[in-house]
C-alpha cells in the first residue's frame, strides 16, 4: 500500500508558505492517507531535541531519524508525545518538530503518527489539520486534563471534534490516565466509538491495567483496532493479551536484537518463550 511518505507518481502536492521558517515547504494532499492503514509492531516515541538554551535542535532530527532507522531497526515513529514533551512546547513548535520529522522521515520511516492533543480544541484541531497538511500518517490525542471529561460521552465528542478536523487521517486515542488523571477505562470508551469516529483506528494504551487492556482487546476483536501498548516495562504481558504494537521511548535505545529480530519482527510478536528471555532487559 502506498503511504504519505512514499510517494506514488500521481499523488498532488501543492507548495505554501511556511511562515514559522519563511520558507516553502511541500505539503501532501490529506486526501492522499489511508484510513485504513493501522499502525503496528514496535513504534519508536521521540524525544524532542534541545540546545544548551532550552531551544529545540531542529538541526539534528536527520541524523535522529538516521539513527532510528539503522542502528535501532524501528521506521515507525510516535512524535510530540509523552517522551516529545509535546504539551510542555508551544504551537508553533509542535508545528515545526511535526514537519521536520515527517520530512526528514520521508522515504526512510513507514509511518510518522504525530500527538495533537491539547487543553484547547482549536489548538488541538489546528495541529490535526497540520498534521494532515504535512503527509503525517496518522495522529493521537490524550484526554483533556485540566477541565475533564467527566464521562465518554463528553470525552468522546472532545475526540470526534479533533479527529473531523483530519478526516482523512487515521485516529488514535492516547490512554494515559496517571497523567491525565481521567479515570474512563479504555474498555468503555471503545464500545461504539467507532459510530461517532469513523476513522478511529486504534489506541495507544499506557496505564498499568492489565485487565481494563485485555477487555479492550477481547471485546473488540472483530473489529481489528490497533492496541498499542505504552507501558515498556509491561509489554510481555501486553503481548500475551493480544497487543499489536508498542510504543515507548526504550525502542530508541534498545539495542536491534531486542526487537527488530527479538520483540517484534515482519510476523508479530515472537514466541513467549523467546520474548520473556528479552524482557529482563527493561
């Protein structure tokens, strides 16, 4: 399948004004993503590169994309999130780090999924819609935590708002209620969201329940959503209860044999027996 960042002959671009660099800079028609194109295996969350003086080393993404590639084996890639520091960066910056990864990753990494969550839904929206802009392959986004959600419903509909700003895009809900502090079990929001979400593909699931995971994962079997799991320290478990991928920041440090050939390879996750071995080194 053709993605956003391997291009085919007939796929538009169209040239804008890039005002945070005043620079053009290509954008790929989000028409061009699939929504069906589910992220999977070992997701690599970056971190977000910082000067001596607190500003961000646009400068070395290149190499980082290089070395992820490479040295570690990983071409999928989670930006702005947890371990990105996304929500400590402002707009524009969060703008600029999304663009550099997806261009620098171009024709290098599979896919380039970019957390867009924020307090605001307009800011939360303006980066959906950039994502987009720039051929990213998906996006995230965690819960609101200042004022919360207080129950699906209303998380939902924050959710369904952000995600029709990318309609195109691929739609990943990002579980990480000790740092939200929103309490809704993965398991709950699930059931249906799909009506409300058509392009929901998946969640990134990082809390140590085990058991709201394995119900999120039971329960929805037939309907093929990505589970992702975000809890390094955990993944073995994760595995055997059905995860299909990981994300964490360890699969930017690992060593290969941990996962290009020992977690994960182009078959899914290895045997338990192998796999437990390799979880010693978390």
């Amino acid at each position: 399948m053709t993605t956003v960042i391997y291009r085919s002959e007939n796929e538009s671009t169209e040239k804008v004004n890039n005002s945070s660099r005043g620079a053009p800079l290509t954008f790929f028609s989000s028409s061009m993503a699939s929504p069906k194109k589910k992220l999977q295996g070992l997701v690599a969350a970056t971190i977000t590169p910082m000067t001596e003086h607190g500003e961000i080393n646009f400068s070395v993404i290149g190499q980082y994309v290089d070395y992820l590639v490479e040295e570690q084996g990983v071409k999928n890639i989670f930006v702005n999130g947890t371990t990105g520091e996304g929500l400590s960066l402002s707009v524009s910056e969060r703008r600029r780090v999304a663009e550099e990864w997806v261009t620098k990753g171009r024709n290098k990494l599979d896919q380039v999924v970019i957390h867009v969550g924020a307090l605001s839904l307009k800011e939360s929206q303006e980066l959906a819609r950039h994502a987009a802009e720039i051929g990213a392959d998906g996006i995230a986004v965690i819960a609101p935590f200042f004022l919360k959600p207080w129950n699906k419903d209303v998380l939902i509909n924050f959710l369904k708002e952000v995600a029709a700003a990318a309609p195109a895009l691929p739609f990943y809900y990002y579980h990480i209620p000790a740092l939200t502090g929103v309490k809704i079990r993965a398991e709950e929001l699930l059931d249906g969201i799909q009506d409300k979400i058509p392009t929901f593909q998946g969640l990134k699931f990082s809390d140590t329940d085990l058991l709201d995971f394995g119900q999120c994962v039971d329960q929805n079997r037939q309907r093929q959503f990505a589970f992702l799991f975000g809890v390094d320290e955990q993944l073995l478990s994760a595995l055997v209860m059905g995860a299909t991928g990981a994300v964490g920041r360890f699969w930017s440090v690992a060593d290969q044999s941990h996962h290009d050939s020992g977690l994960w390879d182009s078959n899914g996750p290895t045997p338990a027996s192998t796999a437990e071995s390799l979880q010693g080194v978390y």
